[in-house]
C-alpha cells in the first residue's frame, strides 16, 4: 500500500459549497477511485489549508490514471474555482512508523 499525501489552499469563500460537496461525494467516482487501486481517501481541513491523503494498492499512480475519467474529470471541474491556482501539491512524508 502506498500513501500519498497533498496540500493546497481553500478559497475562503468556497468554505461551505466544498464542505457539503464532500458530504454528497458522487458514489460513481468513488467507484471509479476503488477500480484504480485506490483504497483509502480523505480529505482534512484546517483553515483554509486542505490536506489530501491517498492510500493506493499496487503501482503508484492510480489518480493519474483517473485524470481522462469522466465522472473524474466533472468531480474535479467542479472542486477546481474552490481551490488555489497551485491545487494539490505533493508532500514528502519525513516520518512514519507503524506502531
């Protein structure tokens, strides 16, 4: 299983339009995620600082693979005005260690 980790910037006056959007995640993407390996998937909020986390089986890239999906690409269409220019940006995990 492989993790990846994201961070980008909520717009402040998307707040609560992205909030209930992920109360109502669409259940055809999240099948879609599932068919790509993609195992666990979760989304942290802390002000207006969003962190991405993607848990993977099998070769890395699933969410690549997803990019030309159209129930993926009207998800993301969707999501794209309520984050910053620089959307998700991947982070390097510095320390982990299964206790």
């Amino acid at each position: 299983m492989q993790r990846t980790v994201y961070i980008t910037r909520l717009r402040p006056e998307y707040r609560e339009q992205y909030i209930e959007a992920h109360r109502n995640v669409p259940r055809e993407l999240l099948e879609k995620y599932r068919g790509a390996g993609i195992r666990d998937v979760a989304v942290y909020l802390k002000d207006d600082t969003l962190v991405l986390v993607i848990d993977e089986e099998g070769p890395p890239g699933a969410r690549e693979t997803l990019a030309n999906d159209p129930a993926c690409a009207a998800w993301e269409e969707k999501m794209r005005p309520m984050k910053s220019a620089e959307d998700y940006q991947p982070m390097t995990e510095v320390f982990r260690e299964p206790l």
